[in-house]
C-alpha cells in the first residue's frame, strides 16, 4: 500500500536522525525479560503504572484507556497530563518522588540527551518487536530507548464548504475554482485576503482562526511555523541534525516565516493587538464553529473540533493543505508530516512495575480495544504491525495526511523542531511574536531575538 510505504519512509527519514552511535552504556538500565504482554504468566499482575502524557488535549481520552485497561485486565494506570510547554518542568520535578512515572516521553534527540539515565532499554519489549521500522526508534549500541507511537502530520486546516461558498461568488477577484490551484504563496495571498473583504458575505469573522499568542500557548508558531523555514535552512546546508552544525541558526529565511505570520494576522477573527490572550482551544472553537474558513494546525485536532458544542463544520467538508511562505519549489511541498515523541520507560522504576509498563503499551497497541481507541479517539497513524490495513484512522484529519502521503511528486516537510534547542528559546521566540503583533517591536527584532536566543540557548547544551 503507496500510503502504508511512504509513511515508513517518513518515520525511517527521523529514525536516521535520532538514532546514536556514541552514546554510551546506561548503568541503570535493568531490564526484564518481557515474553509478551497477552501472555498472562509471564505479565505483571496488580502493579500500578503512572503515565506522564505530553497532550492536554488528549487527557480525556488517556482516562478512557486508563479505564478500559482496568476493565480488561484488573491492573491499573495513573495517568497524569502536564500542561501546555511544561512537561520538562513536570518530569523534572516527578522523577525523584513517589510519584514517579513509569513511562514519560522524550522529545526526540534532545529529549534522550536530557534524560537517557532514566530510559529502559525496550528492545527485548514487545512494542519494539512489532515496530514496523526498528530504525524509527532513538537507539544505540543494538539497544532502543524511545519508540515513536504515531505519525503525524500539521498544515492549514480549511473548512471545503466555505471555500466553495467563495468560488461561487459573483464578484471575487480570484479565479480558482479548486484549492488544488492554490500552491504557493502568492495564490494563497491571493485567496485570502479576498475571502477577508468578502468576510461579511462568505459569514465568517475573518479568514484565518485567531493567533493564540499567549505565553505557553504560542507553540504553533515557535515550533510548527518556524519548522518550515528552518528545516530548509538545514537541508541547504546539509546539517547533521545529531552534530554541532544545530547549534547556529542564520534565520535566513526569516522573510518568508514573516509572509505567513501576517497573513495570519491580517485576515483572521481577531485584532493582532488583541492576541496576546488567546489560546489554541479558541481558535480550534473559532473554526468548529464556522467563524473561519482556515486554521494552522495538526491531525491531533480532530478531537478538538469534533469535541466543541454547536459544531457546524461536518467531517467530509475538512481538508489539509500545506503552509506556503514563498520558498522556492513550494508548488512540490507537501504537509509537514514526522514524529516528535517517543515512549520510554523510566529505569529506575521497579521491575515488576517496568514489566507492567511494557504490558500496558504492547495492550494499548495490540489489543482490540486499545487499537479502537488509538485509532477512533487519538486519531493516531501508528507504526506497528498489529494494525491492519482496515484500522487506519478515519477521522477527516488523519485521512488528509494519508491523502497528501499518497500525492506523487510531493515533498513531505520532515519534523526538524525537536532539535530546537530548549524551551527557553521557544518562549523567547514567543514574547517577539507578540511584542510584533501589537506593533511595539519591528521584524528585526524578532529576527535577530531568533538568531541570539538560538545561540545562547545551544551553547549551553
């Protein structure tokens, strides 16, 4: 299957970049032996795990699992859910209590750097076994301590019905009549700002969904946005993304992440001086609500606009395309589609509490409840062979990114923000987006803040 392949593609192409070949050996790593997690006699029985999670959106559904693991096995799992841009701080400051987590995630290469001491080695685990790509996780020495559990993919989600309303007006002046004509740019330009001064009669707000620019809550633009320009400065330059070369960034296409970030601001539902309180869950309500016809985000949100009430927007009218900034050969770019987390399983937790970790994950990803839930309510793409073909997600997001892997002559934009150096930058980054959006600092600003804070903050890893 075209999509199946391209996927693991996709996920090999990261597992390049995250996989080690120096790191050394983990003196804490103690691991048991693990002969499956459906076969009882060997599994950990009446054993609590806690699970750190990384996404507050998901929190709801992380409880369900918790539940139905309970209901089908008899054991339990803990779930706890940092909020939005701390997790790190939340980790950190578990770790050395009772209250631990058995299994927490990494952020990529940078997350392993910062936490390899506490991460198992899962290779003789069952969820290693069953990975389709054995090169998808962060390894070393034949040993594996991240295992990536989804694909994803984030672009310009937009509302087909709205957009279609648009094409049938009367007096527009653009002539598209497919969004397939829209491949860089200058259409997009093009296409927005008329639906803008079209607003009133198309019954939006504004093209655009606000920009959540509150502090912890900018993420989109420090980490999804700023991965396009970024990623390709890298590719120019060849950059090991394991090596030293990450550590300096040029900013050089700082014009074209600006042509987006206006575009945003200046035809969306919101006042740019007023962005500084809103949140992403406002602006995902915005387009569920049929308030906007766009909104930058990924196919994890499908939860958050399925989720809000009065929703106007049906499944079949939601649609991905990329985000196009004026880079050349953008008419060939596809969705950024990668991985970002990894699961891992704290070594320093007791055995029979790792062997019940390493059960719930293979049951979470095996079993047929687990699978529904993973598919139907996290609206995962996952990399392990006990899924077939026939469960694939189908939520309308999930199905945006298998139809965009599907595209011939498109050109997947890889994950490149896990190597962003810390989350100090990212803040940073944030307060001169929104210092730029009411108009206190210029561009520049911005731009020179992004090379100084990415230098400081790498030099101190």
């Amino acid at each position: 299957m075209k999509s199946c392949t391209r996927i693991l593609s996709c996920i090999a192409a990261f597992g390049v970049m995250t996989s080690f070949t120096a790191c050394g050996n983990n003196k804490n790593n103690t691991s048991v032996e693990n002969t499956g997690g459906e076969q009882g006699s060997q599994a950990a029985k009446n054993v609590t795990v806690r699970f750190l999670n990384f996404k507050p959106e998901a929190a709801p559904v992380y409880d369900e699992i918790a539940k139905a693991y309970k209901d089908e096995t008899g054991n339990t799992l803990i779930v706890e859910t940092a909020a939005n841009n701390t997790y790190e701080q939340t980790l950190s400051a578990k770790m050395s209590t009772p209250e631990a987590p058995v299994i927490f995630q990494i952020n990529g290469p940078r997350g392993y750097a910062n936490w390899r001491d506490y991460c198992l080695d899962l290779a003789d685990s069952d969820i290693y076994n069953h990975l389709i790509d054995k090169t998808a996780a962060i390894s070393s020495n034949g040993m594996a301590y991240g295992i990536p559990y989804a694909v994803e993919g984030y672009g310009i989600i937009y509302n087909d019905e709205i957009i279609r309303r648009y094409f049938a007006l009367e007096n527009r002046a653009t002539d598209f009549v497919s969004m397939d004509e829209v491949d860089s740019f200058e259409k997009l330009k093009a296409l927005a700002e008329d639906m803008q001064a079209n607003a009133e009669a198309l019954g939006i707000k504004g093209v655009f969904a606000a920009t959540s620019l509150k502090s912890g809550d900018d993420w989109r633009w420090t980490t999804h946005l700023a991965n396009i320009p970024i990623a390709r400065e890298f590719s120019d330059n060849n950059t090991d993304l394991t090596g030293e070369g990450v550590k300096k960034l040029d900013f050089i296409y700082s014009e074209n992440y600006r042509n987006i970030f206006d575009l945003y601001l200046n035809n969306s539902t919101a006042d740019r001086k007023m962005l500084g309180s809103r949140i992403t869950d406002e602006s995902m309500a915005e387009f569920a609500l049929g308030e906007c016809a766009m909104v930058q985000n990924g196919s994890w949100a499908w939860s958050q606009i399925s989720s809000v009430q009065g929703n106007t927007v049906s499944e079949e009218n939601i649609r991905m395309m990329p985000i196009y900034m004026g880079l050349e050969g953008e008419e060939n770019q596809g969705l950024c589609i990668g991985t970002e987390n990894f699961l891992c399983i704290n070594s320093a937790a007791k055995p029979e509490e790792q062997q019940a970790a390493k059960d719930f994950l293979f049951w979470l990803y095996s079993s047929e409840t687990g699978k529904d839930i993973v598919v139907n309510k996290l609206g995962f793409i996952a990399p392990f062979d006990t899924f077939a073909d026939s469960e694939k997600p189908s939520d309308p997001l999930s199905r945006e990114v298998l139809r965009w892997l599907d595209k011939e002559g498109v050109q997947t934009i890889p994950w490149s923000f896990t190597v962003f150096p810390s989350q100090t930058f990212k803040d940073d980054f944030g307060a001169a987006l929104l210092q730029y959006a009411q108009g206190s600092r210029d561009w520049e600003y911005v731009s020179e803040k992004v090379k100084s804070s990415w230098e400081t903050e790498s030099s101190m890893l």
